[in-house]
C-alpha cells in the first residue's frame, strides 16, 4: 500500500493518474475489505443462498465498506486512464456487489462486455488494414478467459437478486471462457447440490481439487454430493464418512464437516 502511494497519492504521488498503480491500490483495497468480512466470519468463505437473502440490505460492517469505497475510488481512476481495461470493469463490478449497489455492479458488468467487443472489433480493423500485424494482434486483443470473472460476478447480481436460473447460466459461461475459474465452478456446483444433481456436482468439485488440492469447501462439497450419489444399490456413505473424517483429522475444528457427519450418521 505504501509503495503503490508513493506512486498514486494526489499530494506527492510520482505519477498520480498511472493506471495500472490505481488498479493495483484498488484491488488491494477491496482484498482489505474482503478480509475484514472474512474474519467477520471467522474465516469462512461467504455462500450464497438460492433465494438471495445473504445479498439483501446494505453491508453493515463499516470498515469493510469504507475499504470498498476507497477501492471505487481508485479502479474508476485506472477506468478514467483506460476506458478500455476489462481488469477495472471485473474489480469495479465485483466491488459494487460486494457493496450490495446490484444495479450500480450490473451496469458495469454489462459496459464491460460491450468495451470487450468494440476494442477487438477496433483492433481487428487495425489488423484488416495492415497497421499492426498479427503478432500485435494476438498480444493485444482481449480472450474470452478475461471475461470469466465478470460472467461469474454476473451469475452472483442475478443470485441475489434471485434469478438463479439466470445466475446459474453466467456461472457456466465463466466456466467455459476458464476451465480454471475454481470459484465459478464451485458456484455451479453449489446450485447443482441444491438441485439435486449430484453428478454435476460431483466432476466438479474433482475439478477444482484437481487444480487445488488442499481447498477444504471443495472437499467437503465432494462428500455431500457422495452422499446424494448414494443408493442401496450403490451405497456410497462410507466414501462420504471418509472425506468428512479426513477433513475433522486435519481441521478439528472446522464445524461444517463436523455436522455433514452427523447428518451422515442421522441417515
């Protein structure tokens, strides 16, 4: 924060509108005002719920809100240097919803997408007419990956706004345009559980071990959707009671595997 400052800051800054120095203070502010939610929590990450409930009514911890709004005010400056940059439209928009301004988060998701296809649209004409050249273009354009963020927090407005057939089509997009996206994925994998499309759910969180090994939520994921897998004809429950055991084993106090072993045992 000091070093990004000592760049950005309006009184002494060495260059106080340098774009990727305001994203970057940006972005470090919104990570405060995340983690100050996350400890609220006591560490756990945040799930949604099917109907929205978790994303109505304003944030009440004012640190962290003071933190997101510290956050606007440097990404819309990087914005105002690069109108461009789809890195600013995927923070600007995931910082408005985590403020809970759900239109204010949509507009920007929507302007994001439409800057995406005119500055590809702009750089194609370039290539057309022989003013950069294929190499350049390549470099330059932007890739469906660098939607993917934007798609999810898209699928996360329709959410809370309890669209979740909506949400869930924006989940699956962010997946596509990156395979690797692990908080999309464990997004469609969530509305798969409460679905009851244990399949889906099940690859999925395979996945996202696949590319993180040691992510607890997934893991545990894992087992309940082993556990909706299970029939008499396949009984799958000592799989289940192995995941949750591993997870108590290693975190013995980590309540949610606690409690899917005793939903587990109540079966």
């Amino acid at each position: 924060e000091k070093l990004l400052l000592k760049v950005v800051d309006d009184q002494n800054g060495i260059a106080p509108f340098n774009v990727e120095g305001n994203l970057n203070l940006g972005m470090l502010y919104r990570r405060k005002g995340e983690a100050i939610l996350e400890a609220e929590r006591g560490g756990v990450e945040p799930k949604f719920s099917m109907d929205g409930a978790e994303h109505k009514g304003e944030i009440k911890n004012k640190e962290a809100y003071d933190m997101f709004a510290k956050s606007v005010v440097y990404v819309r400056r990087a914005l105002a240097g690069d109108s461009n940059n789809i890195s600013c439209y995927e923070n600007l928009s995931a910082i408005y919803y985590l403020m809970n301004s759900l239109d204010v988060a949509r507009l920007v998701s929507e302007q994001a997408l439409i800057k995406y296809n005119e500055y590809n649209e702009a750089l194609k004409k370039k290539l057309d007419e022989n003013r950069i050249t294929q190499e350049e273009y390549d470099r330059k354009a932007y890739v469906p990956k660098d939607l993917s963020a934007i798609y999810n927090t898209s699928g996360l407005i329709y959410l809370a706004e309890g669209e979740v057939s909506r949400g869930n089509l924006e989940f699956k997009k962010a997946v596509e345009a990156d395979p690797t996206n692990v908080q999309a994925m464990l997004n469609v994998a969530g509305i798969a559980v409460n679905v009851q499309d244990y399949q889906l759910a099940y690859d999925l969180y395979n996945k996202v071990l696949e590319l993180e090994p040691e992510n607890v939520e997934a893991y545990l994921s894992k087992g309940v959707a082993v556990r909706g897998l299970s029939t008499p004809e396949n009984d799958r429950l000592a799989e289940a009671e192995q995941i949750y055991r591993d997870i108590i084993k290693k975190h013995p106090d980590y309540p949610q595997a606690q409690f899917n072993l005793i939903v587990l045992y109540q079966e």
